[in-house]
C-alpha cells in the first residue's frame, strides 16, 4: 500500500464527528473545541504519512485510520487540552516559602472567604452602610493600621509594585539615597536601580557594598537651595545633582554580608530624616508581623520598624505574612494619600480575591496565638522538632503500607524558609528517605514528579527526600497513594 492509498483512507471530519462518543463529548464540552480536536488529529495523521520513507508505507498502522481510532485520540487531545496549568502539588522540599510552587499556602479562612466573595457580587467598591460608593482602598486599611500602628495604609499588586508607586509618588524628579549594599536583586532579575530608574527618581548611592555609615548619608543629602546651584550639565560637581527627595533602606532578605561590615540602622537613618526634613522610607520586603525570634527566626518585623518612626514601609503579603501576593504600603498619611491618587495606583490594583484573602489572613493576627496556629507559614516555622519527627514516623509506615518495595528512613534534616527570606535560617527538621533496590534517586524524583499528585522532594546525597515540615498532616495519605501506584 502506498501513500496515496493511505492519504484516500483518512476519514472525513464530518463522519468522525458522527461518532457517538463524540457526539457526547461536544455536548458537553462544545461542537467547536471537539472539532478542532478531531482536525488536529487528521492533520497529524495525513503529516505523518507525508513523511513516511516510500517502501515503510506498505508497514503502516491502518487501523489507525479507523473512524472509531480517529474519534479515541481526539476525545484524548480534548482531555489534554483541558488539563490545567496551575494545580496543586505536595510540596516535600522542605522549603516553606518555595517560590517555585506558590510561595505561601493560605490558611483556611482566607480560602474559604475566596470562594465566599468571588462566586457572587461583593462590596468591593461599594460603601453599603451610606448606599454610596465606596474605595478598595479601604477594605483592609483600618484592620492593617490597627495591627501596625501606622496612620494609613495601601495595597497593590506585589513588593515590586509597592516599591515602584512609592519612589514615583516621593521621588518623581530628585534624589534617593540608598546603600551601595543593599542595591539588591529581587527573584527575576528585578533590580532595586532598574525600579528607581522606571519610577522617575534619581538613584544616589553612599558608601561601600561592606560599609556604610550615618555619615555617608548626612554627606548625600542635597538641600534645594544646593540643588539650584547646580547648572543641567553638573560643571559644579562633574555630574548633574537633584534635591535629595528621600533615604531608602532596603532589607536584605535573600543575602546577607558577613565579616568586615557596617550598616547604619534604621533608628539612625530616621534621626538624619528628622534633621534634615526628608521621610525615610523602608523597603522591608518579608511581612512579617510578629517576633518570632524564639523559633530561630530573627528577622525585622512590621509593627517593631514601624514603631522606629519610618515614614513608609512596603512588605509583601505572601511571604512571612502568610497571605496572597501582594505589596503592603504602610506610612505617614500625607505620603500614603498621595500615593492613593497617584495614576499608578489604578495600574497596580488588586482585586476582590487578593483582598478576601489578605483580610481573612490579617484578621488571624489580631490574636497572635491564632497566628501561630492557623496561618500555614507560621505554624511550620514554629513547628517542634518532637512533633516533625513524629509526622515523619507517619509518613514512613503509609508509605511501607502502600508499598513494601520502598525501603523508608527517617533521617534529620535541615529546612529553610525560601521565598526570599532569611537566607542564614536554618530550620531542624526530619524528613523521610526513600528508595527503591536497583532504582536511582533521580528516576524516583521523576516518577513522583509525574503523579497524578506530583510530589516534589528533593535529593541529597542520591537519596530521595521527603521532608515533612511542608507536607500536611492530610497529605500523609495523598503521598503514600502515589507510592502505592509506582
């Protein structure tokens, strides 16, 4: 049999579609994406005879050209081609904040008030006591000042989107100060000097990337009188200067420099602001609300800083706050107002689900031992090691129950929080190694990776990790059915 036999015993569209299993496929998921599933598979038929070698015809697989074989591959292609993008996974790494996998998990009061606001109408701008309109800007701004103290508060899109709203509201046109140490690079290749330069304002680095001192910043300040007698070509100083607009502190979450150092800190920096007439501003980054040094974790926090006297502080919403991603501005109210009616603002709003979200998961806060116990991140930071090892033990006999080819051992490691955040922090925790006689750690990695509930550990020193500090006391059984399918 030839090729040109073949390309005559391709079925028509139309016939396949006639097909009963079809036919029910479309109703339920429409005419069009059906029939576009079974053109897609004619098509791949007919290319792949073109490209048969002449004498390999006579070889091929006919009954492949059977209407009902047509009709099983494009209810297959309809099924792929629904598969989603984004769906849940276990996440056995051990990191809490895994970028790579969503970051933060919300608590269940966030999820369900998610559900609650987005499947119906919702007073999302809507003042219902007055019957008037209303702002998303002040959903949460009352719950967010009651929990930091600051005067007013706002919220966009991410820490980036804060970052950038605030130097174009502050700086637009001037000067602002930050350490040449902290001009840090966020996840992404997003650059604190690359945000400034697209804000508007003009970046003015001081001291070294070790060291910087109170000085360095008193030396940058540059008055509007000294800005006025500074021609457009700069001839005074060799470069053109600008009113200093600000001073800029940017916390180093993902690194930190050690040895020869010196950093001045932010109660030093507020004082200069003061002397000098100039806000300062706090690029905290974490979110983290409350002091959760006796876990190990000794990072700055929300309400401490702000307490400082900083003028504004941005933080982000899905790191150790524990809530969906977004940017937290928090400040005095003249800056946050400005920042309100600033054209950014609509451009880097969110929406209703980010602000069910986040209220349900700031509400958590007004009783920090419900913090502790509800919100995900920060219960698997203060996690014992007792209650880890004992979850580990769990997990290790489902899995043997599931399959008793996995050898399982329970062995200490170390977990860290991820997510950009306390890059030293390391977490004591256990984790479950497992293995299988003559298999490799990476053909495991891959076949739990591939699960219908993909289960991402990781390896170390060829031995596959299941760390339980990230999986969910109701995922046990979740991972252990994987393994009972291997």
């Amino acid at each position: 049999m030839d090729k040109k036999e073949l390309l005559r015993r391709l079925p028509k569209i139309d016939d396949v579609m006639r097909q009963e299993s079809l036919v029910m496929l479309a109703e339920d998921k429409g005419d069009l994406i059906v029939t576009d599933a079974v053109r897609e598979v004619i098509a791949a038929k007919r290319a792949e005879i073109l490209d048969l070698i002449e004498d390999m015809a006579e070889h091929y697989d006919i009954r492949s050209l059977e209407i009902g074989k047509v009709a099983e591959a494009a209810e297959l292609r309809v099924t792929e081609n629904e598969k989603l993008r984004l769906f849940p996974l276990i996440n056995a790494t051990g990191t809490i904040l895994h970028t790579n996998l969503g970051r933060a998990p919300l608590c269940r009061e966030a999820m369900d008030n998610v559900k609650c606001v987005s499947e119906s109408y919702s007073s999302l701008e809507y003042n219902v006591k007055q019957g008037v309109r209303g702002s998303r800007h002040d959903l949460v701004s009352e719950l967010i000042k009651e929990l930091t103290g600051a005067e007013d508060a706002m919220v966009v899109n991410n820490n980036a989107a804060a970052t950038m709203i605030v130097l174009a509201t502050l700086g637009k046109g001037r000067e602002i100060i930050v350490s040449r140490g902290e001009l840090v690079e966020i996840g992404g290749s997003f650059r604190i000097p690359d945000i400034m330069a697209e804000s508007g304002a003009y970046l003015r680095e001081v001291g070294t990337s070790n060291k910087t001192k109170a000085s360095d910043y008193e030396n940058a300040i540059i008055t509007e009188e000294e800005a006025k007698s500074f021609d457009c070509e700069g001839l005074k100083s060799g470069a053109p200067r600008y009113q200093t607009a600000a001073i800029m502190k940017v916390h180093k979450s993902n690194y930190e420099i050690v040895g020869f150092t010196e950093e001045t800190g932010i109660e030093e920096l507020v004082d200069i602001g003061k002397k000098h007439d100039i806000p300062v501003i706090y690029d905290m980054g974490n979110g983290l609300m409350l002091d959760m040094s006796e876990y190990g974790l000794r990072e700055p926090n929300v309400p401490a800083s702000l307490n400082a006297g900083v003028d504004v502080m941005m933080f982000s919403g899905d790191k150790l706050l524990g809530g969906p991603q977004a940017g937290i501005i928090v400040g005095k109210k003249e800056y946050i107002r400005a920042m309100k009616k600033h054209p950014l603002a609509r451009a880097l709003r969110v929406d209703k689900m980010t602000f069910a979200a986040l209220e349900a998961t700031l509400m958590k806060y007004r009783d920090p031992k419900l913090a502790l116990r509800d919100i995900p991140v920060l219960r698997m930071i203060a996690e014992s090691k007792d209650s880890l090892r004992a979850r580990a033990e769990r997990l290790a006999y489902a899995i043997s129950e599931a399959n008793s080819d996995i050898a399982c051992e329970i062995t200490e490691v170390e977990d860290q929080i991820g997510g950009g955040a306390a890059p030293m922090v390391r977490l004591p925790g256990w984790a479950v190694s497992v293995s299988e006689a003559g298999k490799s750690a990476d053909r495991m990695e891959r076949k739990l990776r591939k699960a219908d509930v993909p289960v991402i550990g990781r390896i170390n020193e060829d031995r596959m990790l299941l760390c339980v500090r990230t999986i969910a006391e109701d995922e046990i059984d979740l991972v252990a059915e994987v393994f009972r399918q291997f």
